[in-house]
C-alpha cells in the first residue's frame, strides 16, 4: 500500500505554520497551489486546492479543491512517513466492487463514509481523494453524498468496455482531517460483462441519411442504384459484428419487395426490373440479431434508374419552308418538336442536329429551333442555280443506345434586289497626251459594269453624276452606254491651264428597280507632258574654292537646272569631260539628283591648284552643260621635314656653357610654310634645362647650345644621358590671336646626349709622326686672329706631310700589285719624327655664315670672335660618324696603334684637324682615291668607335 504523502516543504522566508488551538501538534504543510498529490497519470480527480467553508457558524472545513491542471506529479507516502498518524477514518474501505461495462457517466460504484475523532470537530481537511489507480484510469471519481459520507460514481470519459479495456481496477482512496490525522486504503472495483447490441461496419456504421419519399421521410444509411433490365443478382453485402464475437442472424422487411438477405449478408434482387412498370425506389429494413435476442437495425435505398429503350419521333408535321435571302442571322425559320416514350410525363431530353453539311442554317440541340447562322445569297452559286436547301433534322434521346429519328426539311430561298450594280475594275487609269484632240474616246464603261441579281427585273442600271475639278473638258456619250469623251484642249504650258497633271472624275452607276442601289466609278486620267524644252543651268559657268584640308565626301558647291516643261522633267546630273586627259571622276562626283558636288580623293594645292571639268544636266531627251571651276586654297598642311631627325652625340662634363655641341645643328624644310615660319623647343628628356636651340626661332636651320652648366657633384645633375624630344613648329609669323584658328604642323627630331666625365689626357701615335708638346693659351677677343693664323699653319703643314706619307704608301697600287693590308716589319719605312706644338684654344666656333664676297661657307665663334673657313668635305650631317664600325682587322691593316682617349677640352673640329694633319692615308678601296683630309677623318672615327663603344659620334676635344 503506497505510504501517504509527505509533507510539503514551506516557501523560503516563511515560519512554520502555526497549530490551530488546542489541537495536537502542528499539520504538516499542505501541497501548493497545483502541486498538491496527483492521483494518477493525468486521470481521475486531482488534489484540491483547501477551501473554507462555514466561517458563519464559527468553524472552518477544509476542502480541497481539484488541481487546475491533470498532469501535476502524484504523490506518493510511504510507510514510515505514516507511522505513529495513521487513524481509521475510511469507514467501510478497503473493500471490493463491481461496475457494468458501458455504465453511463454519474453510475454509483461504491459508497463509504469517513469518521472523524471529536478533536476534529472542524471537518475533514483534505476530502477523499483518488491519489492512484492500477491500472491508470480516469473512468472514476469521488462525489459527497452529504455530511461524511461519499461514493465512487463512473465518469463516462473513457467508457467501461468489457472486451477491449482492463476488467479491474485498484483505487487508492485518500483522506486527511483537520488534526493532521491521515487514512489511505484501496477500493477494488470488477468490470462485468454485459451483452450488447450487434453493430453495423463499413458503410452502415455511417450516420443515416434523410431521404424524402413519396409519403414520408425515411433515414437510410446506404443508397443503391440498380439498372431496369438488370438480371437478378447480389447488389449489396450487409457488415456487421457482435460485441461477444457472437453468430449474427440477417433479416430485412418488408417482406413483399423483390429482394433476399442471405445468412451471410449478401442483399441480392429477385427480379428483373422495369422502369416504366415498377417502382423507382424500394427502401429496406435490415435487421442484425444476436442469439440472445439483441438486434440492430439499418434502412437501404435502392432506386431503380430508368434507361432508354425508346425511340424519340417527330411531332412537327411541315416540311417545306420559304425565305427571302439575305437574313439576318438568328432568324428563326421553324420549330422542330419531337418526344421519347422513355419520358413519360416529363419534358423529354432530347437534342436535335443537322446531319447534312451546311452553313446556313443551324439548329438549337435543347429546343430544335431553326434559325438562320450565315449569309443566305440567292445570287451566287450554287442558290443562283439551285436556290432550295434540304436539311437532314436528326432527334436522338442522347444516350449509349442511339434511339434516334431523323427528318429532311426544304428550305426555299427567294431572290431580292439587294445588289448594286458593281464595275470590276472600280478605278480606271487612262493617258492622254496634252493637246489631244476633243471628241478622242477614252473608255466605255458599260463593258466593266454589272448587277448580279438574279431577276432581270433587279438587275438594270444606267450611269450620272460626272464630276470631279476639271471635268468640264470630259463628258459622257449617254447615260445608257456609259462612253466617257474628251470634249476639249488641254495645254499643260498654257497659264490659263489649271495646272493638273491627273483628273480625278467619278461617275455614278445606279439600279433602277427599287431600291435604288448605286455605286461610285473612280477615273483617273493623266495628261502626258510633251518634252518640248531643253534643260537650263542658272550659270554658264561654275567656280568653288576649296581647301586643300577639306575631307573626301564633303559638299564644295551646287549646280541647279531648269526645264521650263510641265510639269518640270527630272534632271539628272553627270560629269561627261574634263580639260586635258585626267579623269576627274575619280576625284570629283556629283549627285545625279540634286545636282551637289562632293570631293572623293584629297586635294593638293602643291601638286595641283586648279581643277576644271564639264557637267551635263539631262532630262532623258535633251540635255544642256556647264563648266566647273574647283581652285585649290593652300592650307598649311605640310609639317616641317628634319635633317637629321636623329643623333647621338657626346660631350664632356665640364664643357662651357654657350657651346655649339659638337656643331651639331638641323635643317628644316616645310613645302608649304615660309622657312622663317620655324619654332624649335625641346619638349622632353631636357632636365635642367641644360640644352636649348639658337636661333630658336625664325629661321630654316638652328644649332644645339649648352645653356647651363652640369652639376653632378651636388646631386643636382644625375643623368648621364639625355634623350631629348625637339619638336619644330611651322607658326612663328601666325599672331597670338590667330594661333586658335591656325593650322599649325609640327616636325620631331631626337637627340640622344651622353655626358662623359672626368676625360684624361692622351697621346696618339701615328707611323712617321709623333705629338710631343701640348700647350694651352688664352687669347682675348680682339686677337682672335692669332690663333687662326697658328692653327691655319699647323693644318696645311700636317697636310703637306700626310699628302706625302700617302703617296709612299699608295706607290705599290699604282703598279698593279696587290697590297696587303698590314705591311711586314721588314718593309716599314723609317719614321719621320716631326714635333707639332699645338696650343689648344677655348675657342668655340657656334656660328656658320656665307662669305659675301667669295660665296664660301665659314665658321666663327661668338664668343672671341674667332673666324675659319668651313671644310668642304666636312659632312653636313655628323650622323655619318654613327655608321662606321670599328674593325681590328682594318685597323692592323692601317698600321694605326690604338689610341689614348682624346681630351674633353680640346674643340671637336680641331681634334679633326689634327687627327687629320697627323695620321697617315689609309689604302684606298678598289678604283676610289681619299685625300688625305679624308683619310684622318675615317681613321679618327674607327678609333672613337673602340673608345667609347656605345656612341659612334666624334669626340668633342683632342689631347692635353
């Protein structure tokens, strides 16, 4: 026996609760709200909330209330818990009962009372309460019978059932009085077994439908539906079963109708049925009884459904009908009635059809109206010939069957005037030349016209209504034949003329039976223009001035004729000859239309200024020309042309500013701009600004100057070789205001400028001559003729000698032997030792001008003042010195010993003459002489070239 509940713990911060007066020791804490014992697993009644009642009398009972919720958690006491408290107060527990299965809900199962001691005059505190069930079950529940005495009563929620649920259940009553005094103990209650009624399953076991007959309303659970003509057969099987698993007898009422229940259920019908002869619906009572006696009982519908086993006739007795043509659709023509026997009293289902092909006419398939669908024409095939319609009129009663009954109806269609007389064409397009002569027959129009009616009475017209802007000069023969004439003289040239090219006329044609249908003839006559005029330019003669720049395609001028026909023939435009033998086709072309003339090919006044051809302007028949004149304008288009337009040069670092380096200067050449028109500035690679162009403007050639100094000691200079990007323009002599609109060209030359640092001294040793001495003079401007004369004379005099020493030397050519091209060590001639002394000059000579007395070309320095003549066989372009190789094996063949480094301080063209004046002639090529000149330039450049390696421009400076 589980042990009654223990005491409850209080919340926290709370005391003890204090004991009533004058009573024992202190209840233990009852269950809170919700939390009291549970008395099964969500079943039967739970802990009740404690409630006073009687506080009027004096005296407080105890109640407790049923918990809100079922799921609260049971509590359960044990024995110890209830040692030394528990009291009988349970009277007539524990005990065993029993219930019927199926009891309704309130049944009384068991009744006891509780008896309380005389220090429990207040009542009982905790009622007596289910607090377990085994099995759980909430099928039970205590009620008060009034004061102590209680009973077990059934709660109908789940019912009793013998045969599926427990047949025994243990239920743990408990009670609690106001002394704390506890008592728990079991009430066993038996299920009994009790015979019930069979039930229905399937579709029986559904809720009863209401089903309305003749005489009264029936509740039937299942409705059959049975074919008349079907053959006896088993139409329905009754399931149903015993509670007790007990044989089932079937019966079924009443007893008259044509249909059996068999021991095993089957409904089966006994008779063929007719629809027309016996009842539609039968309703059967079928009664299931147990062997006991119990029974169950459930009504089935069986209705019989009539099927079709008639065939529909016609009721509508005419055949032949008549209407006008041209109906409107919807017409009705006829009503076409039939019935089915299968029917009997109500409207037939029948559906009526138009068996034969036919677009006229269409019949409702409800009601078998005829009414018109299309357009009914009497006067086209095949009504023109044949103008009655038969209908094949088929009524069938719509079902599997195919009763069906079927009737030809004729339809007469009678002919109306409903058609205007019709011309094919409706238009007419005719020609006339102008100045036609009146009376001239243009077309007969009766020959186009006609009315389709069929009638002959419908089917005449005649031709009114001449109209139209200029029909005065048109008329009609008649208005029966329908002849259109010319009846006068139309000149289109005429200022009296209206000016018409096409006369628009219209003509009527009409019926005339009534109703008086017509329709409207359109006529369009066009007068033919004579070509009596020719074409006319405005001009004779045509001039446009065009700019060399302008773009192939674009317009240059217009030439405009006339023809003084009417209206105006089209003109069409053609270049046919040109002066001399160019075929101007090609550069020119004129739009055969609108007369404009386009260039194809770019102009160019350098090559041709004026351009002269011949247009012809025709209007198929005649034609006319005019001469057309294009100038070319100049326009500056031509962009300077630069020699060199590149070169690479080198230059020591410490070289004075103001020089002209290494004579470098550029000749420019522009076909269309004055040579005065150059600008030259360097637009990149020019850091510093160390290099600048004089002149730099105005002037056709111009020379490269050192404007500034180059400082690599600082960290101002860093560069050791400047690309520089000179661009030379053609706008020197355009105004600041015009250079917006101007045409400017721009030329580019690059320069590439190597820098050479910290050059050293060295001397250069040719066979037969030796440098010994190296001096350096100033000399102020106004002596600047002292170091001409000295240096004139050190030239001619290493002239001489090299002049000599080549003649030596070129001896053994002259006598047809081969020369070897390095000589043997026994055939060397003495060396002729000369001592030179060579005073180097600052002398820069940065300037070039024509000698106006002989002509000749010479070089002066700006800065001393100093003049020389400049060497014809210098080259004009320095770039030459760029192209030569150095080769070892030519150098061996030369008898040269290689060279020390020229010095940085030493001018360019004076180390050109010494290298001259003191290298012996190289060997000359096959059938070529070189000077001597000649033959110290090509020598001082090989060995360059082994010196620097990169750059194979001359070296600025000789020795010191």
């Amino acid at each position: 026996m589980p042990a009654p509940p223990a005491p409850a713990p209080r919340a926290a911060g709370t005391g003890p609760a204090p004991a009533p007066r004058g009573a024992g020791p202190a209840h233990p804490p009852r269950c809170p709200s919700g939390t009291g014992p549970a008395w099964r697993s969500g079943a039967g009644p739970a802990a009740r909330e404690p409630r006073r009642e009687g506080a009027a009398a004096g005296r407080v009972r105890l109640r407790a209330a049923r918990p809100a919720s079922r799921s609260s958690p049971q509590l359960r006491y044990s024995s110890s818990e209830l040692a030394g408290r528990r009291t009988q107060l349970l009277k007539g527990l524990p005990a065993t009962s029993t219930v019927e299965e199926n009891s309704a809900a309130g049944v009384s199962v068991y009744d006891f009372n509780v008896t309380v001691s005389p220090l429990a005059a207040e009542g009982v505190a905790i009622l007596p309460t289910i607090v377990n069930s085994n099995p759980l079950t909430e099928a039970f529940d205590i009620e008060s019978k009034g004061g102590l005495e209680f009973r077990v009563i059934t709660t109908g929620n789940p019912v009793l059932d013998y045969e599926t649920m427990p047949k025994s259940f243990d239920l743990q009553i408990f009670v609690e009085d106001v002394t704390g005094r506890t008592d728990l103990n079991t009430l066993t209650i038996h299920v009994t077994d009790k015979n019930e009624h069979p039930v229905f399953r399937g579709n029986l076991a559904i809720q009863s439908k209401i089903m309305i007959t003749e005489y009264s309303y029936v509740r039937a659970a299942v409705t059959i539906y049975v074919l008349e003509g079907t053959p006896p057969e088993r139409i329905f099987q009754v399931d149903a079963a015993d509670p007790e698993n007990a044989k089932l007898q079937y019966s079924l009422l009443p007893a008259t109708v044509p249909f059996s229940i068999r021991r095993s259920g089957h409904i089966f019908s006994t008779k063929e049925f007719d629809y027309e002869k016996d009842p539609h619906c039968y309703f059967l009572n079928i009664t299931v009884t147990d062997p006991e006696g119990l029974n169950s009982t459930k009504t089935v519908n069986i209705n019989i459904i009539n099927i079709d086993d008639e065939r529909p006739y016609f009721t509508t007795k005419q055949r032949i009908y008549r209407i006008p043509e041209e109906q409107s659709p919807g017409t009705i023509v006829a009503n076409v009635t039939a019935e089915d026997p299968d029917d009997e009293d109500s409207p037939s289902r029948l559906f009526y059809s138009i068996q034969s092909s036919d677009r006229h006419f269409s019949i409702n398939p409800a009601t078998g109206v005829l009414q018109v669908t299309g357009r009914v024409d009497r006067d086209v095939l095949p009504l023109r010939l044949h103008p009655n319609i038969s209908l094949i009129v088929r009524v069938e009663d719509g079902s599997s069957s195919g009763h069906a009954s079927e009737m030809e109806i004729t339809i007469i269609i009678d002919d109306v005037n409903d058609n205007p007389p019709e011309c094919n064409p409706s238009a007419f397009r005719k020609e006339a030349n102008e100045n036609t002569t009146p009376g001239t027959f243009l077309v007969d129009l009766r020959n186009y016209c006609k009315d389709i009616d069929v009638d002959p009475s419908n089917n005449q017209f005649s031709f009114t209504g001449l109209s139209g802007f200029g029909s005065n000069n048109f008329a009609l023969e008649s208005t029966v034949s329908g002849r259109l004439l010319i009846n006068g003289t139309i000149d289109l040239e005429n200022p009296a003329n209206p000016g018409i090219e096409v006369y628009t006329l219209t003509v009527r044609v009409q019926d005339i039976a009534h109703p008086t249908y017509s329709n409207i003839i359109y006529i369009y006559i066009r007068i033919k223009p004579v070509n009596e005029f020719f074409p006319v330019f405005r001009n004779l003669s045509y001039v446009f001035s065009v700019s060399e720049i302008t773009k192939v395609g674009s317009s240059i001028g217009r030439l405009h004729a006339t023809d003084k026909d009417c209206p105006p023939s089209v003109i069409t435009y053609s270049i046919v000859a040109a002066t001399g033998t160019r075929d101007y086709t090609n550069i020119f072309w004129i739009s055969p239309t609108k007369g404009d003339v386009r260039i194809l090919a770019r102009l160019d006044y350098e090559t041709t200024q004026k351009h002269i051809f011949i247009v012809q302007a025709s209007d198929q028949e005649k034609s006319t020309t005019a001469s057309v004149t294009v100038n070319v304008l100049e326009v500056n288009d031509e962009e300077p042309v630069c020699s060199p337009n590149f070169f690479s040069l080198q230059i020591p670092v410490n070289l004075a500013v103001g020089t002209n380096i290494n004579g470098f200067r550029i000749e420019c050449q522009d076909r269309d701009s004055d040579p005065r028109s150059f600008r030259y500035f360097i637009n990149e690679g020019n850091e510093n600004r160390h290099f600048i162009f004089s002149p730099s403007a105005g002037s056709n050639t111009s020379r490269l100057i050192l404007a500034s100094r180059f400082d690599y000691e600082s960290g101002l200079d860093t560069n050791w070789i400047y690309s520089l990007n000179v661009h030379i323009t053609d706008d020197n002599l355009v105004s600041a205001r015009d250079k917006t609109t101007h045409l400017i060209k721009t030329g580019t030359v690059t320069l590439s400028i190597r820098v050479i640092p910290n050059p050293t001294t060295a001397t250069t040793t040719t066979p037969g001559f030796t440098v010994v001495t190296k001096r350096e003079n100033l000399y102020s401007r106004s002596a600047w003729y002292v170091p001409f004369v000295i240096t004139l004379g050190a030239l001619l005099l290493l002239g001489l000698l090299g002049s000599l020493g080549l003649r030596s030397r070129c001896a053994p050519a002259r006598k047809g032997r081969r020369t070897p091209r390095i000589n043997p060590p026994e055939k060397k001639k003495p060396k002729k030792e000369v001592v030179v002394t060579m005073t180097k000059l600052n002398t820069i000579f940065d300037g070039e001008a024509r000698d106006p007395v002989t002509g000749r070309m010479y070089e002066f320095s700006t800065q001393s003042g100093a003049r020389r003549w400049k060497k014809s066989n210098e080259p004009l372009q320095p770039v030459l010195a760029m192209q030569v190789t150095s080769s070892a094996t030519e150098k061996r063949g030369l008898g040269v010993d290689t060279a020390e480094a020229p010095s940085e301080k030493e001018p360019s063209e004076k180390r050109k003459e010494l290298t001259a004046a003191t290298k012996p002639a190289s060997k000359p090529s096959a059938g070529q002489s070189e000077t001597p000149g000649q033959s110290g330039l090509r020598l001082q450049r090989k060995k360059q070239e082994s010196e620097d390696g990169e750059l194979s421009s001359p070296a600025p400076y000789g020795r010191n």
